[in-house]
C-alpha cells in the first residue's frame, strides 16, 4: 500500500482576496446580489433577435419588466441603451 502524501495548497480560501474582475457584468452591479443572474438572462434575451427592431423591442420588455421589482436595474439599462444596442446597427453573421 502506497502512503498517501498531502496535497500542498497554494491558497486557502480564507486568505484570498475578493477583487473585481474588470471583466464582470457592469449591467447588473445596481442589482441585488440573488436577482443578478435572473438580470443577466433578462439581458442576455435581448440579444436573441435577428434586426434592430426586434432587439429594440426586445430591450424595452425588458426594461418594463425590472422596472416593478429592480427599479434602479431598470434605470441603469436605460441610461446604457444606447452602448448596449450598439450592435444592433451592425448586419448579423449568418
């Protein structure tokens, strides 16, 4: 029987830092730490759509849809939609 050597362990999870990622979601920082990913798929939906107007649509659903439960969610897109439709003016890959 082999002896069992243990593990080493570069980290403890105690003594790590929590920093934030410059890439983390800045659209659902305003929110709720348990509605974020429920935000973030609201988000994500937008997305889906395959012309501006749909995604426009889209956007402004989802903006009426926060507005009742995350109404500084709700406010944050808005005053964003303009950097997060960007796309939409773009012709999509087929």
């Amino acid at each position: 029987m082999s002896e069992r050597r243990p593990q080493p362990t570069a980290y403890r999870a105690s003594s790590r830092r929590s920093t934030p990622s410059p890439c983390s979601t800045p659209t659902v920082s305003p929110t709720a730490t348990r509605s974020q990913p429920q935000v973030a798929t609201l988000v994500r939906t937008i997305l889906d759509h395959p012309d501006a107007t749909e995604v426009h649509a889209s956007f402004d659903r989802v903006v009426k849809t926060l507005e009742t439960k995350l109404p500084e969610g709700a406010a944050h897109l808005e005053d964003a939609k303009e950097d997060l439709l960007a796309f939409s003016s773009f012709p999509r890959e087929t």
